[in-house]
C-alpha cells in the first residue's frame, strides 16, 4: 500500500532538483546538437547538388573532400545526440526511482547511484562525440581558408 504524505512529495521533489537541473541542461545541449546536425545536412544537400550539376570539373575533389568531412561530422553529431538522449532517459529514470522508492518504501539507492553514474558517464561520452565534431568542422573551415575554396 502506498503511503506517501505532503511532505515527503515535498521532500522527494527537493531531492529530485539536481537530476531536473541536469536534465535541462541535456535538453539544451540537444538543441545545439540538433541544430547543428540540420546544418550539416543542409551544406550536404548543397555540396551534393553542385556536385551532380553538369559542366562542374572545378574544384569537384574539394568539394567532395568537403563532403566526406560533412558525413563524418554528421556520424559523430548523430553519436553525440544518441548518448546525450540515453542521458536524458536515465535521469528521467533515476527521477522515477526517487519518487517510487521513496512512495512505496523501497531501497533503491544503489539503483539511484548506479542510474545517475552511468547518466554522467554518457554525457562525457556524447561530449566527446560533440568535441570531435568540433574538430573536424575546425579541420575543414583551416583546410578551406588555406586553399581558398568555397563554393
């Protein structure tokens, strides 16, 4: 049976800001990341149009060298959105563990613990991803300014 009373709805809430915080933090970051991936795309689309356009024999190993950058970028964002929404799942989890441990007297610390370690654990990895991608935008933006190219 459950037995949860106002202040422990208050008290559980207040033990569940930190994972809310987090998660709107991940939420924003997905945001970046999306919009970032729709860039991507939309520059591919570009590239790809010029690309198959007849009487385009300049510049066409550039903008395919481009191009290849573009998809890597693309896979490495696409990893970067996958871990950073299975972060959001388990603070989610580790936020419905809280009100149902607490609601129906249950121990699950350890499952709390285990859900919001393994949650940071993916946020450093779907960071990594972000950081990468990162790199390879800069890699592409110095290798254009060097060589003067641009569509």
């Amino acid at each position: 049976m459950i037995n949860l009373q106002l202040g422990d709805v208050g008290h559980i809430i207040q033990l569940s800001i930190a994972p809310v915080f987090l998660l709107s933090g991940v939420g924003t970051t997905l945001v970046v990341l999306t919009n970032r991936l729709g860039r991507i795309i939309d520059r591919s689309r570009i590239l790809e149009d010029i690309l198959q356009a007849k009487g385009q024999t300049t510049q066409k190993p550039a903008l395919r060298e481009e191009l290849s950058e573009l998809y890597e970028r693309a896979h490495l964002i696409n990893r970067a959105i996958t871990l950073s929404t299975t972060c959001a799942l388990l603070i989610c989890l580790v936020i419905a563990a809280l009100f149902t441990g607490d609601a129906l007297d249950v121990q699950l610390d350890k499952l709390i613990a285990s859900l919001f370690v393994a949650g940071i654990l993916v946020l450093i990895g779907s960071f990594m991803f972000f950081l990468r991608e990162i790199f390879v935008a800069t890699k592409t933006l110095t290798r254009q300014r060097q060589h003067g190219i641009r569509d």
